[in-house]
C-alpha cells in the first residue's frame, strides 16, 4: 500500500502547481485532518491536510489504520474528478513525504507537529505522508446560515421558505451528481 503511495507521490512531485500554496489560519480539525484558510494562485482555498503514517516494516502497525489510508487517496482521486457547480471544487492536491529525524536536524516530535501530529514520538521512524487537498473556501455553511437565522425574515422571524427550498434543490443537485458517479 504505501509503494502506491510513494508511486502517486513520485508522478506528482514533478508537477509543481501546489507548492505555491499560502497557509493562513486553521479553520477546523477533525479525524482525519485539519483545514487551513490559505491562497493558492491569487485565490482564497481550504487547504484540507491529512497525515498518513507508514507502516514500520516491524511489528508497529500504521499509527492510520490503512483502511483511513486509502480513503484519503481516495477521496483526492475523486474530489479532482468531479466538477459541478453545486459541489466544492477542488483544484489541486499534492502527496509529499515529510521529513523523519534521520538527516534532517528536526526531531520525530517536530517532524510530527509539522505533519498536524503533537503526539508524536522519538522511536517513530516509518515514512509519514501528507495529503494536501486545495479547494474552494466556502465562506458560510449552511449551519452558520441556521445559526445565524440569516434564513428568518428580520420582522416576524418566520423561516424564508424560498430561500430553504432554493438551498435545498441546490443540495440536491449536488447529490444527485456525487451520486451518479
């Protein structure tokens, strides 16, 4: 599994689009990543990074279960194939292998804070990746809309049925294609 890896990382790593890449602020974390506001090309993106740790070759498993592995790279694969205007485009991704301590003056424990890891640990030594998913930075949710009650009319506080309905057919549409794929 990860020679795939290291051969996706190897046919990207000739193609330099991503490396101008911006990191500004982190906007959220979660399981498998953390997603960074940033500029790419003059626009402002999502930069959603996700750490994938190789195996040891010993008997020290993946500290990602491979199957969280492959959803990853999957999940690359399908986010630049996919284009339609109600689904979050994604514009560009890299697979970079990180640094490990060997030769590079920076600690295993740095090594892994660079990767988004702050526990990691001296002994660890397998080859640790990043997948680096550039794409459109939505600048609202629609939880921020329902939160905000952007979506009530100001005077009576009644819902705005055509605007929910309006969002709805929007979402629709989206899973409709994500859907047909």
């Amino acid at each position: 599994w990860m020679r795939e890896v290291a051969r996706v990382a190897a046919s990207l790593s000739s193609d330099d689009r991503g490396a101008d890449v911006t990191l500004l602020s982190p906007v959220g974390k979660g399981a498998f990543g953390t997603v960074y506001r940033g500029v790419w090309r003059n626009l402002n993106v999502a930069v959603k990074m996700v750490r994938i740790q190789g195996e040891t070759g010993g008997a020290a498993r993946s500290t990602v279960p491979q199957q969280q592995q492959q959803r990853a790279v999957m999940e690359a694969a399908v986010a630049m194939s996919v284009m339609h205007p109600n689904v979050v485009a994604t514009y560009h991704y890299d697979i970079l292998q990180l640094p490990t301590s060997a030769g590079t003056g920076a600690s295993s424990q740095e090594a892994a804070a660079a990767a988004g890891n702050t526990q990691g640990s001296a002994a660890e030594e397998a080859p640790t990746w990043q997948l680096r998913l550039v794409q459109e930075f939505c600048e609202a949710s629609l939880h921020d809309a329902l939160r905000s009650r952007t979506l009530h009319d100001p005077e009576s506080g009644r819902p705005v049925l055509p605007a929910i309905i309006a969002i709805l057919q929007h979402i629709v549409h989206g899973m409709e294609y994500l859907h047909s794929k």
